[in-house]
C-alpha cells in the first residue's frame, strides 16, 4: 500500500515539475501584468490565450505606451468562455475577466471579449455620451484582431460586419439622425443593434482613409498610439489627432454627418 501511495506522490510530483517548467517557458510580453483573483488549477491555458490576444492587438493597432493590467477571476455565471468582462482606467489601464475555466483553449481563442476589451483601451476614456464610438470602435476591432490571431479570415471578417450591420440596418431607416438613433438603442438596453451600428461609422472611416491614400484604419491606430494616445482626454482630442495624423478631415466631417443626418443616409 505504501508503495502505491509513494508513486500516486512521485506522478504528481513530475505533473508538477512539468507545468511549472511550461508555465516558466512562457514569456509574457513586457508591458503586460496579470493579477489571479483566484487559484486557478490551469494558468497555462489562459496564459497562451491572453498573451496571444495581446501580441495580437499590438500587431494590429500598434504597441501600448503603458503597462496593460489583466485581472482574472473564475466566474459562476458559465454558459460561454467568459460570461463578463469589462476595462477599468482609473489608476492603471486595465481589464478584468471573469472566466469559466471548463471551456478549452480553443474555445478562449474563439471568443471575442479579449480582443474586444484589450482594444477598448487604445482609446482614452470617452464617456458616457460617446459610449456609442468606443464600443463602435472595439467591435469592429475586435474581428480585426481576431484575423491577425488567425482565427477568422478577410472574408469571414466581411461577411461578419455585413450579416451583423444586415440584422439591425432597419433600425436605422429613418429620418431621425444616426446618434439620436443610436442614444435611443442605449436606452432601450438594445446593446447589440448599437454596438454593430456604431461599427458602420468605422467601416467607412476605413474606407475613407483609403480612398484618399492612407493604409486604413488599422495603420492609422498604431501611429495614434506612438503619438497621441497618452495625451488625448476627450473625443474632440481623438478626432482632431486622428485628421491631424491623415492630413484630412475625415474624422470631423464623419462625425458631423452622423449627428446631422438622417440615418437612413449614412449605409453604403
């Protein structure tokens, strides 16, 4: 029995020497703190996914010119890979996640909300007036991300803003303008048709900029976060930064349109 007892001590023993060796082999990138609000029997796994997440954001929208603060914590709700997540910018800039660690590695790297939340935070804090830009922003970002990841593809990317902006274009056929629609939608608790309208300002935006002979949104980003990113404190600022950086107003005039027009006249 005591030899039984001996190797059940000597397998776990080696199972532990194996993951730290893994966990100690991976390398975080250096602008990246993590803090576990909970025991987690399986950092690796979330570890390889956050850190891809990351690696990947900054290879899409340009390096961070601050430390990235990820908090994780095991949360009760389940049902997806994480139920809840959500950035916080007060002392440090971070995100907080609350994961569900029965789900795969491969399901973590399907899911949007790292990539969503992760490229929240190449913007300032824009408040609550211009939550329709920053989560506009995020969710176009977010398949973007998700591409370079190597989890979707260009087409699948496509088609994902087509069929998404498809499904909630008919709340936007009206004379009303396109912000007052969607402040509307944020009242009524209709987050998804405001996320994904919002991310039509950005698809033209991108399309914009290559018409007058930028590279498009994504190159644009990396050369705000070099020069503008810790400076800018209000959407004024991020827009005016934006044009400064094209040569163009594209930002301004967009912005304009969408709160002066109706709304049915702002889909390509």
């Amino acid at each position: 029995m005591s030899r039984i007892i001996f190797l059940v001590f000597f397998i776990l023993f080696l199972s532990s020497c194996f993951n730290n060796k893994e966990e100690s082999s991976i390398k975080d990138p250096d602008n990246l703190v993590y803090h576990w609000n909970n025991k987690f029997q399986d950092t690796i796994k979330i570890k390889k996914w956050l850190n891809k997440v990351f690696i990947a954001t900054q290879n899409t929208l340009g390096e961070f010119p601050f430390d990235v603060h990820l908090h994780i914590a095991v949360s009760d709700r389940g049902g997806e890979p994480v139920p809840w997540a959500h950035t916080d910018r007060n002392d440090t800039q971070s995100v907080y996640f609350y994961i569900d660690t029965t789900y795969t590695g491969i399901d973590f790297l399907n899911d949007w909300t790292a990539p969503h939340e992760i490229s929240h935070l190449t913007l300032p804090f824009l408040g609550k007036k211009y939550s329709w830009f920053a989560e506009g922003y995020a969710t176009y970002m977010q398949c973007q991300i998700l591409n370079v990841m190597g989890q979707m593809t260009k087409e699948q990317v496509i088609n994902k803003y087509k069929t998404k902006i498809d499904k909630i274009k008919s709340n936007f056929l009206c004379s009303s303008t396109y912000l007052n629609v969607l402040d509307s939608l944020r009242k009524k608790h209709n987050y998804q048709a405001m996320y994904w309208g919002s991310v039509n300002y950005f698809i033209q935006a991108d399309s914009l900029l290559r018409e007058n002979g930028n590279q498009g949104l994504n190159s644009l980003i990396k050369e705000y976060q070099k020069c503008c990113r810790n400076k800018d404190d209000s959407m004024q600022d991020v827009l005016s930064s934006l044009d400064s950086l094209t040569g163009h107003d594209i930002f301004n005039n967009l912005m304009k349109s969408f709160s002066g027009l109706p709304a049915r006249k702002l889909f390509r």
